[in-house]
C-alpha cells in the first residue's frame, strides 16, 4: 500500500467516525461550536501523529503482555502535552472542552489505530495513518459544529453570518441535535458507499 493510499483509507475509505463508528462521544460533545471542533480535532491529530509514531519505533521492543499499557501511557503523555499547552495558550477554550481533552486518552479512534496500525506498521507509515485519521475525525466534527453553529447562533467561527432576523433553534445548541446529525451523515455517506460498491 502506497503512502497516498494509506492516507486515503484511514482519512476516507475507512474513516473512524462514519465507516466504524469510533470516538463519537466527543463528535457529540464539543461541536456546538466550530472554534472548539477545530481545535479539539487539532489536539487529536497531534496526539494520533506523535503515538503512533512512538508506539511504531517501539513496536518490536514491546511485549505483548504489556502492550495496551505501553499505548495508553504513551497516549495520555501526549494527551497531558496538548491539555498543558491549551490551559496556558487558549484557557476560555480550555474550559469549554472541559473533560474532553483529558478523554483524548481513551478515545476509540488513537486506541484502534494504535492497536490496528501502529503495532504492525513502520513509523513513517504509521504517522501518515495518524493524520489520515485524524483530519478525518475533525472533517466529521467541522461538519456536525457549521450546522450546529449556523443554525444554533448564527455564526461560523464566531463571526455572525445570520442577522437579526433569524430564530436562532436552541435545539442546535444542545446535545440531542449533535446525535442526529451524525446518524443521519452516517447514513447518507453509508448509503452512498453501499451503492457505489454494489455498482
């Protein structure tokens, strides 16, 4: 498999979000807005790049006993890196994503690519993989947060696109709405690739 093909499938073809169904409690969570999609998928991206690398290099040094440890200490070093650098540089975001961060650690996503990829894998490879899935992950999570934005505040990254005029739905704002539009972007991108695949 080609690097360009590594990419494609962890980013598209098998994407974490719509294709397995991983790590959408924070899809859920923090897409009320697009600011903190951003940078929620940001802070994944970096920890998927930097652990699978890390757990690729180590790969053959590592016991099989021990080898979930091994990934999720790695993992929650990086994690404690990206929640250091976000209460210092962005701390009003910080307190938005709240626990979210923190359960970077055991998000579905960076444990299966670690456990699927990493483990069997060379590095280079593996990061590639890394950011694949994680620009994957934040396309699912700008995508759910512009219509949840849009429709809940009237704005896109804060900067006010509907005017006064618009009913802002509160239901936008809330939980619930997140859950829907992910079943139904899971749906339709479903759906679309069955059909292509049948053809």
């Amino acid at each position: 498999m080609t690097k360009k093909d590594i990419f494609i499938t962890s980013a598209f073809r098998e994407n974490s979000v719509w294709r397995q169904i991983l790590g959408i409690c924070s899809s859920l969570a923090v897409t009320n807005l697009m600011m903190n999609s951003l940078i929620m998928g940001l802070g994944v991206i970096f920890t998927l790049i930097f652990s699978n690398l890390t757990i690729s290099a180590i790969r053959n040094y590592t016991p099989r006993s021990v080898r979930m440890m091994v990934q999720v200490l790695i993992i929650g070093a990086y994690v404690i890196i990206v929640d250091i650098f976000l209460r210092a540089q962005l701390p009003d975001i910080s307190k938005q994503l709240g626990p979210y961060v923190g359960l970077i650690i055991t998000n579905c996503i960076i444990m299966g690519r670690a456990e699927a990829f990493a483990a069997k894998n060379a590095p280079l490879d593996s990061m590639i993989d890394g950011i694949g899935a994680g620009i994957g992950y934040t396309m699912v999570l700008l995508t759910i947060s512009s219509i949840r934005e849009l429709f809940g505040f009237g704005s896109l990254f804060g900067f006010q696109i509907l005017g006064n005029w618009w009913l802002k739905w509160s239901i936008m704002v809330m939980a619930p709405s997140a859950f829907f539009l992910l079943a139904i972007m899971i749906w339709i991108i479903n759906n679309k690739y069955y059909k292509v695949k049948a053809s």
